[in-house]
C-alpha cells in the first residue's frame, strides 16, 4: 500500500474536514443513523490522513502526492 495523498490532502482532511462532520454529527444527534454515519466518515478522514493512503482514491486513480511533481515537470 503505497501512499497517495500529500500533506496538505492529509491536513485538510484531519484539521477541517474531520472535525466537521464531528460537529455535525452531535448537531443532527450522536446517537441517530446521520449522526453515527458522520462519526464514522471522521473515523475514516482522520484513519486515511493518519496513514496516507485513501482506497477510494487508488480506485479513481488519482495521486496527489505525486500530483505537485507532475505539474512542476519533475520525475520521481
């Protein structure tokens, strides 16, 4: 499993993206089905952003890690 995602992916996803839909999640009500949905998109935000690979991105084929590389015209 290699890593897919750069650091401001990750940071996006764990300093705003996760912590939203945390919020969101007690507003609608923590214990109702969109409340534990939204706690578990969190848990997979903070999860993807933590190890630095996202599936769903392996499976659309898209690498923002090398992304920058590539529009700079560098190789690896």
């Amino acid at each position: 499993m290699s890593r897919n995602m750069n650091n401001s992916d990750r940071a996006l996803r764990t300093f705003l993206v996760a912590p939203a839909a945390i919020v969101v999640a007690f507003v609608v009500g923590a214990g109702s089905i969109a409340g534990i949905v939204l706690f578990a998109l969190a848990a997979i935000m903070f999860a993807t952003s933590a190890i630095g690979f996202c599936p769903l991105y392996k499976l659309l084929h898209i690498d923002t890690r090398h992304a920058s590389a590539a529009l700079k015209g560098e190789s690896n």
